[in-house]
C-alpha cells in the first residue's frame, strides 16, 4: 500500500489522463479529491470510499478563490497534481479579438490557476512545518513549442515547467518538492480534438511507436513521485512522448 494515508488533490479528474491518474492512486490506497469544470466523475471511481468529488472551475476566479479558501481552513492535501488544462485553435491569421481570447483564457486556466493553488498549497504547508508534494502535468510542446495555432497552449505549459523549476530551487529544505511531467499526444479526448486539424497521421508522425502513450503510463509516474521517493529529483521534467521528442 504505497500511498496509504497520503491525500492528493487531482483537477481535471473526469477523463483522461486525470480519470487514470485518480484510478491508480486509488488502487494504491492514497485519498484522493478529484475536481473537473463541469462533468463529475462517473461510477465506479465516484463510489469508492477514498475518493471525493467538488466541482471547479478553474477560469472562474471566484470559483477558485473559494476552493482555495476551504482549503486554507480544512487543510491541504499532502500532493497536488495540477493536471486540468485546455487547448484551444487560434491562427496568426485570426481576428485580434478572437487571438486574444483564446490567449487569455489559456494561459489563466493553464497557468494562472495552477500557479494560485501551488502558491496556497505552499504557504499552507510551510505555515504548519509539513513537507509536500507537488506535479504538474505539463506537455511536449513546453520544449519543442507547438504549431502557430496552438501556441498559446505551447507557452502555458512552457510557463509552468518554469514555474515548477522555480518552486523547486528554493523550497527542498523546507520539504516541498516539485516536478513536471510533459507527455506527447496521449490517447485522450483532448488529444482527438486535434485529429480535425491535423489528420490521424500526424498524432504518430515521429513516434517510436504506432500507437499513443495511453493515460495510464501517465499515471503510473505520477502516483511514484507521489509517493517521495526521488525528492532529490525536484525539478525534473519526465518526458512520456513515445520518443518523439528527446532530451
């Protein structure tokens, strides 16, 4: 039972690569809160016992704000895993006013959000002398950027590795680590939406592979560095890309 006893905060816990990572830390024992924008968890994750559920959304700052606040009174959870995110289409060739939306709403819900919780988390926990965890689930194109359409995604997730790594330099003695994780195209909704723009073939173009990362390889890395075992690998970005992208 690796992770018993330990609590994890997982947003974007409805699908994909947050539904896998709250399944595996379940099956090992951990307590997790899970939060999405708007669909809940479905059976058989919402009915067991170690899970529980509240509803997010991370573009609403009033929203977060009062998250936030419950959780600066009750108590933060020993790992927070800032996985929810968006990508949203828009050409240098858009409108200003279309450019500029999709701009400030990816880099609040990407960036912004998972900056504040990290930011509370962390003065909670140095407030009580407790040591934590944090994963931020980041993306390929953190390094390799990602095509002008997507380029507000791209520079979301660039930001977060940096912000990571910051966390990261300055808190080890105080028993905080961080650590991001930047995966490729997971076989995921969110990375199907893409199939519209791009075709099927671009998803594998450059793998080592003929098929996606699927969620769970995701999550298997996240519930071990939820457990503390690599504290001295803080600030490490494990790259999941099916070995299209190498550092």
């Amino acid at each position: 039972m690796p992770l018993q006893n330990k609590s994890v905060l997982v947003t974007g816990a409805s699908r994909g690569i947050g539904l896998a990572i709250i399944r595996k830390l379940l099956d090992q024992n951990a307590n997790v809160l899970g939060t999405s924008r708007k669909n809940p968890v479905a059976p058989p994750v919402s009915k067991h016992p170690g899970f529980t559920y509240r509803q997010l959304d991370l573009a609403n700052t009033k929203d977060l704000k009062s998250f936030l606040d419950h959780f600066d009174i009750q108590g933060w959870p020993d790992v927070v895993v800032n996985n929810a995110g968006i990508s949203r289409e828009s050409a240098l060739t858009a409108s200003n006013e279309n450019w500029n939306q999709v701009w400030e709403k990816t880099l609040l819900v990407n960036l912004e959000a998972p900056a504040k919780i990290c930011k509370r988390a962390i003065s909670y926990w140095l407030k009580h002398n407790r040591e934590g965890i944090i994963i931020n689930i980041a993306s390929r194109a953190a390094y390799r950027g990602d095509t002008p359409e997507y380029a507000a995604y791209g520079a979301s997730k660039g930001g977060l590795v940096a912000f990571t790594k910051s966390i990261s330099r300055g808190l080890g003695k105080q028993g905080i680590v961080a650590y991001s994780l930047a995966p490729g195209f997971v076989q995921t909704d969110m990375a199907m939406e893409s199939v519209s723009v791009y075709g099927e073939a671009y998803m594998t173009e450059g793998l080592s592979f003929d098929d996606l990362t699927q969620p769970e390889e995701v999550a298997e890395m996240v519930a071990f560095l939820s457990s503390g075992k690599v504290k001295h690998m803080t600030g490490t970005t494990f790259h999941i890309n099916g070995g299209s992208y190498l550092i």
